[in-house]
C-alpha cells in the first residue's frame, strides 16, 4: 500500500466515527501523524485490544471484558429493579448520576423500522426473560425520547404488560434551571401531561 493509500484509508477510518466528515477526519490524520506518531500508535493498539477483547455481558448486554459484567456480578445493586437503556453510553449517563442502584438491560438500539431493525434484533425475549425472572420487581424504561426511542418504550411495554409486569417510564419535562420562554413546546406540553 503507497503512502496515499495509507493516509486515505486513515482518513476514511477516521470518518466512520459518528458526527466526524472529511475534513475532520483529515484534520485528525494529520494532527497524528505530524504532530503525534506515539499518540497514534498508542490509539491503534487501543482500538485493536479493545475490538478483540470487548464482547456483551451474557445478562445485560452491556460491554465487558468478562462473561458477565461487573455490574451484574455486584451483590450491592438492587435485583429488585431492572432499567432498560437503549446504549452503554445511556447506561453510563444513568450511573453517572449516582441515583440508580438497580440492574440494566441494554438494547445495543431502537426500533427502526426504516433501518430494518425490528422486535427481534433487539433481544427483546430475553429482555421478557430476565424482566420475568421472579427477582424482578420493576422494569423502568429508559429509552431516548425520541420517535424510535417511544415506539421501542411502547413495545416493551406491551410485551411486559402481556406477561404481568407493569413497567414505570422515566419521567420527562422541564429542566431543572431552565425559564419556560426557552424550554421547546413539545417539553412543556409533555410536562403538563406529565405533572404530579
């Protein structure tokens, strides 16, 4: 491979990442390259441990390194409660906030029909499973809300519905901080809805 097709292929590597086009990619390549080669080596050799070590948990999905994740394995975290995200990196943003200290299952996704992603490709029986397990006491789904992200909730609700589990949905309106001429309708109708 010539020295061109080196740079191109990192260059198209680089653009893969979400929210990164040509000209970051290339701003990337050349930053590494010119700037720094130890920084490089050290994010090759990162992504290429993390690619062949990295797997899901075999109960939430999530990412680990062993079958089961440390999370799973805590005997601290409450069995009773089991919060369906649709990423790891909702699962980290819900832990972050230090007011969670139950289970997770990870959809690694959303509904989509437009994207060929269906009941099926999220796991969702084992997700039924494990809601249905006899520990599980409360299934809180926290998906995005957004249009996937609502329809992927209303499914999983059905389903756990179906099967006497009554699932709670994580409450949504207006942020903490902010002043109502500011705040999009769609919240603050939601909001209304909503209030307690």
């Amino acid at each position: 491979m010539s020295d061109a097709n080196s740079l191109d292929a990192l260059i198209q590597a680089l653009k893969r990442l979400p929210g990164v086009g040509i000209k970051s990619a290339q701003r990337m390549a050349f930053h590494l390259l010119q700037h720094d080669r130890a920084g490089a080596q050290t994010l090759a050799r990162a992504l290429q441990d993390a690619a062949g070590n990295v797997h899901h948990c075999e109960r939430c999905h999530t990412f680990t390194e062993a079958p089961v994740c440390a999370t799973c394995l805590d005997p601290r975290r409450d069995h009773t409660k089991l919060c369906v995200v649709e990423t790891p990196a909702d699962q980290s943003a819900l832990e972050r906030t230090n007011a969670y200290k139950g289970l997770y299952f990870v959809l690694m996704g959303k509904l989509s029909p437009l994207d060929g992603i269906g009941p099926h490709d999220l796991g969702l029986k084992k997700l039924f499973d494990r809601a249905c397990d006899g520990l599980v006491q409360e299934v809180i789904l926290a998906t995005n809300f957004t249009a996937e992200g609502e329809a992927t909730a209303h499914v999983i609700s059905e389903g756990l519905k179906a099967r006497g589990v009554k699932p709670t949905r994580l409450a949504r309106g207006v942020p903490v901080g902010s002043e109502l001429e500011y705040v999009d309708l769609g919240t603050i109708a939601h909001a209304l809805v909503d209030r307690r």
